[in-house]
C-alpha cells in the first residue's frame, strides 16, 4: 500500500509533463501555421469541427485548442458561429490520447523506447535552438508519456488487490452520478482532461474499477475539462464568454444524454469490438466510448449551431459597442491577438468614418460631430489595448509598427474629417466641388470594400493621381486671386478647403495602405518603409 499511491501520484505527474513538453513542442514547431489555420479553415460547420479536431491532434490539448479559440473569438479573428464548429471538433479530437494510450501504452510495451526517446529528447533541447529544442521537447514529452503510463499501470495493478470496485457496476445512478463528479474533480485537479482519461484507463486495464465505472468517470471528465474555458473566460469579452459557455453546454448536454444510455452503450461497445472481459482490451472498449461519446456529440449539435448561436446570444447579450467589443484587456498575454483586436478596431471606425465622409462629400449629408467622437474614442481605446505589450518576436514587432501607423493616420483621417460643414467652404469654387465629389465616391467604394467579408481597400485611393489633381487646383487658385479672377478672401477660403481635401487624401491613403500591409500579413522590420511617395 505503501508504494502503490507513490507510483500512482508519480505516474500521473510524469504523464502530465510528458504532455506539457509535447504539446507546447508541436505549438512552437507548428508557430502562426496554427492561428492561420484557425483563421482560414473554418469558413462553414463541417470545416470547423475539421479543423479544430486536427488541430487538437496536433498539439494533442483540446484545451489548448478551446483556450485559442476563445482568443480568437475574442479578437475579432473568428465569427462566433465557427467557434462552435471548431469546439466541438475539439472535442473530437482529444479522444486521439485515448488512442495512444491503449493501443501503445496498453497493447504493445513502449518501455524499450520510451526511455531513449526522453534521454535523445533532453538532449536535442539542450545543445539545440530553436525548432531543434522544439523537437527535443516533442520525443522527450512523448517518451515521459509512455513511462507515466507504466508507472500508472504498476500502482494501478497494487490498488487492484485491496480495492474491489466491480460491485457497483449495476448498483443504479447514484454510484454512476457520484463517479461522474469524481472524474469531473479529476479533471479540475490535473488541469487536463488527457491526463485523468489514462489514468482511467490504466485504472480498467489493471481491473482496479470495471468498464461501467471507467465510462462514469470519462462522462465526468468530458464536463471537467470546461473548467479552464470558463476560467479563461471571466472578466474577458462577451464574445469569450459566449464560445465558453458553447463549450459548457456542449459537453453537459452531451454527457447528461449519455449518461442515460451508459447501461446500453458498454456491452453494445464490447459486443462490436469482440474483446475479452479483462486485461488491455478494457482500456480498448474506454477509448473507443470516448470517441462515440465525442462523435455522438458531434453528429447532434452540427445542426444545431445557429440554433445554439441564437441562444447562447440571447443568454449573454451584448453590452459595449459594436466597435470596441474585440478590445478585451486579456488579449494582452498574447499580443500578436491584441495586435488583431486593435487593427479589427481601426478597420471598423475607418470604414465608418470612410462612409460617413464620402455621404458628406457627395450629398453634403454631413454626420454629426459627435460620432466622429465616437469613432475617435474607439481608436484611442485601441491604442490602449497595445500599449506595452509583453516581449514578442520581430514578426510582432513590426505588425505593431504597422498598426501604431494605422492608429495615428485613423485618428487624424476622423479629427480632419469632422471638420466637414464646419470649418471648410467647397463651394467658393466650382473645380473643388467636383472633386470632392468625385473624392467622396471614392470614399464610399472604399468604405464598402472594407465592410465587405475579407474586402480589401480601394486601388483608386491609394495612387498619386488624387494628390497631383490637388496640386494642380492650388495652381489654380493662386492664379485665379493673382489675376484678379478671384477676390483675395474667396481665395484664402478656397486654399483651406484645398489643403482640407489634400489632409483627408494624405490620411486616407496612408491608413488604407498599413491597412493593406496588415492584411498581406507582410513581415517586414519596423524600420522599413514603401515607397508610396509620402512617408509618414
């Protein structure tokens, strides 16, 4: 008895660092291909649980995978109705460690190799850099998994003998009830929902517990593993908390239908797999509940996504305005994400401002000042989100550069344009009036690009034809007062509304043209610049 919790605790605590090392390896190896990837491939229902279960094959952590969307979500990078998809694919995709675990760590002896791949493993991470020291951390995390599982499986074999479980089997929905908060504990106390499904496992492959109690504690464990979703969550974004509490209904309602069925579904399993009461194939029938738990999940909500989106929407509706809601004080642990949110931000208050600017030019239906407020309020807020950020790579470096550009040409494009009606006279000459109407179209065309879905700004807006058309209209002016064609006054007034024109211009370009930078996802130092004929 002695020894036997020892190994146990031991077991536990080498699988849990075994998957630590491994999944943060794969996530270093895997770097920005990961949130690409999240970004990319979930344009409908089928592709988001795709890919969020491949993801979570990857990296071998569907709270890794959940935690990510939560950040992505919260950024404005993924619509909240493809978060579902890819939760739920998740799901899916952890089952994949129950796998590993009954066919390599049960089936076959990985102790031979297990070893030597910790000890090749520990030294690739030493004397190597960079994805070297990745792969190192992978072998020696992939190593420690398959020696946690024997030591597991040596203090499982011990408990076995003083601890006789299988009277409970059929004893009715209390004991069930009882072990499933035991392996919702299970989970909240490993943090890891991987981690308590072996133990499990190893727990019914050495008969400590019959396959009715291992399936209760799996059920248990699926609800447990929202915990660090919800942890992650509180006092984020309405958009983080809504993908958690997808993830807490998800799992709950699930685990509350199998749970009914559980009587019916182990022998059904048993039956199908033709296996043998006792021995590793009991870890065999564990797993492959898991995956028919998971998939079962999968196969009810998938039709159900706009459905659950509607609720979930109406059980935490949206509090803060439409612009800054992505502006969520917790993105800052991972700045290339805050970075995301505040471009989301500035994307949103220019195509406003665009749109509001071309109308005034066009139609003269100016806006009122204090929306022009509001949109300067949302940028300076974005501003704020990227503020000294923690230490990031190059890459980061230089997307912040570039969104620090976007900030300042935003807010000056919105503190020239509320001038518009105020401050400005474009009817003191014909020549101006038409290109500000022509100025105006081309601020609606951008505005509607940059509202459309993956819209990109408008060519017209970003060559130098509209700053030599100015140039001109100065010449203009200055003649036409110089020759006595124009009254001095009538001119002063023209010049300012000339030089108002040339601001809005000189601001729209540059900000469309970080904008566009930003978009391309170009890596370029923070010292380089375009050559677009004006710096700044």
């Amino acid at each position: 008895m002695t020894a036997t919790y020892p190994a146990i605790l031991g077991g536990v605590g080498l699988f849990l660092l075994g998957m630590i090392l491994m999944t943060d390896g794969l996530k270093a190896i895997a770097g920005d291909a990961l949130r690409r990837l999240l970004a990319r491939f979930t344009g409908n229902r089928l592709s988001a649980v795709a890919t969020g279960a491949g993801i979570t094959l990857v990296v071998q952590s569907s709270t890794a995978t959940t935690l990510a969307t939560i950040g992505f979500v919260s950024a404005g990078l993924l619509a909240f109705e493809n978060s579902i998809g890819v939760i739920i694919g998740a799901n899916l995709g952890t089952t994949s460690t129950g796998w590993i675990v009954s066919l390599l760590g049960m089936k076959f002896s990985m102790g031979p190799f297990a070893m030597p791949l910790v000890g090749i493993g520990a030294v690739m991470r030493l004397l190597g850099r960079d994805r070297l020291a990745e792969t190192g951390n992978v072998l020696a995390g992939f190593g420690l998994i398959f020696v946690g599982i024997d030591a597991l499986q040596a203090g499982m074999s011990g408990l076995s003998d003083r601890f006789d479980l299988a009277a409970y089997g059929g004893a009715g929905i209390g004991v069930r009830l009882l072990l499933v908060g035991i392996g919702i504990v299970m989970t909240v106390i490993m943090q890891s929902s991987s981690a308590a499904v072996a133990t499990t496992l190893t727990a019914a492959a050495s008969g400590t517990i019959g396959l009715d109690q291992a399936a209760a504690l799996v059920i248990g464990q699926h609800i447990g593993t929202t915990f660090t979703a919800v942890l992650a969550a509180v006092g984020a974004s309405v958009a983080a908390r809504r993908t958690a509490c997808v993830h807490v209904i998800f799992n709950a309602v699930v685990a509350v239908v199998v749970f009914f069925f559980l009587p019916w579904l182990i022998p059904s399993l048993e039956s199908l797999l033709g296996t043998r009461a006792t021995g590793a194939d009991h870890a065999l029938v564990i797993a492959a509940f898991h995956t028919a738990f998971s998939l079962f999940g999968a196969i009810l909500f998938i039709p159900l996504v706009p459905q659950l989106a509607r609720f979930v929407r109406w059980l935490l509706p949206e509090q803060r305005s439409a612009l800054t809601r992505h502006l969520d004080p917790a993105l800052r642990e991972v700045p290339a994400l805050a970075i995301a949110a505040s471009v989301s931000t500035l994307r949103g208050a220019l195509g406003q401002a665009l749109a509001a600017s071309g109308r005034g030019l066009v139609a003269r239906e100016h806006a009122p000042y204090e929306q022009y407020t509001q949109w300067q309020l949302a940028a300076r807020q974005a501003g704020e989100l990227v503020e000294r950020l923690p230490t990031a790579d190059a890459r980061t470096v230089a997307r912040l550069a570039d969104t620090l550009h976007l900030l300042d040409h935003v807010r000056q494009f919105v503190r020239v344009a509320s001038l518009a009606g105020r401050d400005v006279d474009l009817e003191v000459m014909p020549a101006l009036h038409d290109y500000a109407v022509v100025l105006g179209q081309g601020l609606l065309d951008s505005a509607r690009e940059l509202e459309r879905e993956g819209g990109r700004p408008s060519p017209a807006l970003l060559t130098d034809a509209r700053l030599d058309t100015l140039a001109l209209l100065r010449t203009s002016i200055m003649d036409a007062a110089a020759t006595g064609r124009m009254e001095t006054d009538a001119a002063m007034r023209a010049l300012n509304a000339q030089r108002w024109l040339e601001q809005i211009v000189h601001h729209v370009r540059r900000a469309l043209h970080y904008l566009k930078k930003l978009d391309d996802g170009r890596t370029l130092s923070v010292h380089e610049t375009v050559d677009t004929g004006i710096s700044g």
